[in-house]
C-alpha cells in the first residue's frame, strides 16, 4: 500500500479546516466548491469513502510520523 506524504496531508487537513471555517462565517458558492474538492481529493488521498475516516486515517499517519521522528 503506498503512504500519501505527511506534507502533502497536513497541507490538506489545513485547507479542509480553513475552507470549513470560511464557510461558517458566510463564504461563497465557490468556497463550498473547493471545500467539496478538498474533502474528495483527502478521501482519495487517504483511501477512505467519507471525509470522518480520511480526517482519523490522516491524524493516525501524523501521529505515526511524529513517533518515528522521536526514536
């Protein structure tokens, strides 16, 4: 199986949690458009079918890759 690169991942949990955000607080038509990107691209990249399991599998992998850092 191959590993998505902990960079490329961090850099999709931040636009995911920055889209959410811009959202909330009243974005655009456009700004639901690339959150829906954004949650599709992080499913695949993560090769799970919702965004719940991709966000867990992308907490898992970083978490992993702090420990390995550590030892």
């Amino acid at each position: 199986m191959l590993v998505p690169d902990p960079k490329v991942v961090r850099g999709l949990l931040t636009r995911y949690a920055s889209l959410r955000i811009a959202l909330a607080e009243g974005g655009r038509p456009a700004t639901e458009r690339e959150l829906e990107d954004v949650r599709y691209t992080l499913c695949v990249t993560m090769g799970t079918r919702n965004i719940q399991e991709a966000i867990e599998a992308a907490d898992a992998l970083l978490a992993a890759g702090r420990g390995r850092a550590n030892t």
